[in-house]
C-alpha cells in the first residue's frame, strides 16, 4: 500500500502517476506489468510504462497527466483560484479556463488535451 503522505500533505485530489521505466529492458524486468498496473490501481495511481531510451509514452505521461488535472478543474475537484490546491494558473490569458468549455461548433475541432 502507498504511503498516505502525498494525499495528506498536498491534497485528497492529487494526480499521481507511476512511470515504469526502462520498457525497452522487457528481458531485464523485475515487476511484471500486472503486479505494477495492480499496484497503481490499488492504490488510485495513473500507470504508464515508458522507455527514456526510445522515448516511449514519455510524453503521453505528461499529457495523460495534464488531461486529468484539467478534467477536475473543470469539474470543480481542483480550484486554482484557492489558495493550497496546488495548482495555479501561470498567465492570465489561461485563466479563461476557469469557465466550462463551449459546444464548439460544428465543423471546427476541439483540442483533446
């Protein structure tokens, strides 16, 4: 089990992701991939494996991660405007993001992030 520490000292909603690295070394391995994906979810973490040497999923963890901090800002879970959330907005042109998104309409594409 996870120790509690990083939900206590920072915050209930935290976005934690475990990165196993090293993908590239399968023949070298000491967790299987279910034992590391059990553990993430036991324990409420985002789970990737990546490879620094190929640079496999390296960037998909920061935009997995980005994607959920997003998503509980827009669901009110995360607030940057409170003071001990975390999370702050760096520019003020981002702080349009405090608002919901928009339908957007038709024939125009949305960003995914």
């Amino acid at each position: 089990m996870l120790p509690p520490d990083a939900r206590m000292l920072a915050s209930q909603n935290i976005v934690i992701i475990l990165c196993g690295n090293k993908k590239d070394l399968d023949a070298d391995r000491e967790v299987t991939f279910l034992e590391a994906s059990r553990f993430a979810q036991e324990n409420e973490l985002m789970f990737l494996e990546t490879s620094a040497l190929t640079g496999e999923n390296v960037e998909e963890a920061f935009v997995q991660c980005a994607r959920k901090i997003l998503n509980k800002i827009e669901s009110g879970e995360l607030d940057p405007e409170r003071m001990g959330s975390g999370i702050q907005y760096g520019d003020a042109a981002l702080r349009q993001l405090r608002s919901p998104r928009r339908a957007q309409p038709q024939g125009t594409q949305e960003c995914g992030c």
